[in-house]
C-alpha cells in the first residue's frame, strides 16, 4: 500500500445537537502521572442519537513493529473551533478526522516515552503542509487502526479499532504522541474495583491478538 492521507472536516450539525444540553458528569477521576483521565456519565443524560460508546470488541493494541500502519486520528483542533458571536454563548467544537500512519519505534525521532507511540501529524510526504492545521486541542481524541487496503479490498468502519488517545504534538518532528489505550484501561481499572475483571478479560483477549 502506498503512503496515503486525507483530512476532512464534518460541519453537518442539526440544531438541536449544536445548542443542546450538557452531559452531566457521574463521577470522574485521572491518573496521578500519565495524561489520562475518565468520566462516568450520569444515566438520566442517555441515550443521545450522537454519542456512540467503544465496545470491548472495537479495541486493540497497535504493535510496536506496525509502521506505516493507516490510523485515522479523532479531534477537534483549536483552528476548528466556531467562537460565538455573543459572550455568552457556546463553542461549537468542530470534529477534524485525519487518516494518516503510525511511526515504528526505528522511525520515531521524539524520545520513545513508555507506554506511546506516535502517529505522523501532517503526514510526513508533505502532501497537507498547508492545509493541515496544528492539533492543538485534539488531545484526549481517539486514534483508531484501519486494516490495510492488501488485507480487505472493501473497507469497512466495522473493522477500524480503539488502539489508543491522543497526548501531545512534537512539531518538530512531525509527531502526534499518542497513549495506548492499555494504559487507558488499566487505570480504570484500578480507580472502579467493580470492573477490574472485567478489563484484565479484555486486556488479556486484545493483547493475545497483537502477538
């Protein structure tokens, strides 16, 4: 498969969605030395048309020897933000998917910090350096392994997987850092006991997968 990019921007938003309520917040915690964090929302908030919850089966790890690996990265980058014309009013956060590849550990230029890996941001043949905007406010977003094209001759979004959450942008080299999403489920798992086996199960399955 050759190298391939694409950036697309999603401004179809009904009314009704772009000024609705908030969700409210159960309870939330984050992890006292990775930049990770959860939230558990309160039930009387669902169900929502637009919101859509990862299933343990829409998860994998990406393997550290997966380069150029097609990754479609999930965010709302600052430049994408709708600033309201009244004080008062409410940011409509603009959604910025961008399809780009993984960086092998070999590859990396950025220190190879535990428990990442990166993503290039803009893709490293050049073709969107200037239409790319800078991913400043896409951390937190969801980065999610495509099958290659070799593999399955019709793509489906059936087959993309949860692999990890974007953290930080290294310019410079062009890198998206992003934490895997072990890590992700490990600390939950041991901040809410009541699901710590639940997620050593899917922890096992998604690891024995990656092998």
């Amino acid at each position: 498969m050759g190298r391939i990019s694409s950036f697309l921007t999603s401004r179809l938003v009904r009314e009704e969605e772009k000024w609705g309520e908030g969700l409210r917040v159960e309870r939330a915690s984050w992890s006292p030395d990775l930049d990770l964090a959860w939230l558990e929302l309160d039930p009387q908030s669902l169900p929502l048309p637009n919101l859509h919850f990862v299933t343990a089966n829409e998860i994998a790890c990406l393997r550290d020897a997966d380069d150029l690996q097609p990754c479609f990265l999930q965010g709302y980058p600052a430049a994408a933000v709708e600033r309201p014309a009244e004080a008062k009013g409410r940011l409509l956060l603009e959604s910025a998917p961008l399809l780009t590849l993984s960086i092998a550990p070999t590859r990396r230029k950025g220190p190879p910090d535990p428990g990442t890996f990166a993503v290039e941001w803009p893709p490293h043949d050049g073709s969107l350096d200037k239409l790319l905007p800078g991913p400043h406010g896409v951390s937190g977003g969801g980065v999610w392994l495509f099958s290659k094209l070799q593999d399955h001759d019709v793509w489906s979004p059936g087959r993309s997987r949860l692999v990890g959450l974007a953290s930080k942008w290294r310019e410079q080299d062009k890198e998206e850092v992003v934490v895997r999403i072990e890590l992700w489920l490990e600390l939950v798992a041991n901040q809410i006991p009541e699901l710590r086996g639940e997620i050593k199960t899917i922890l096992q399955q998604i690891r024995q997968t990656a092998a």
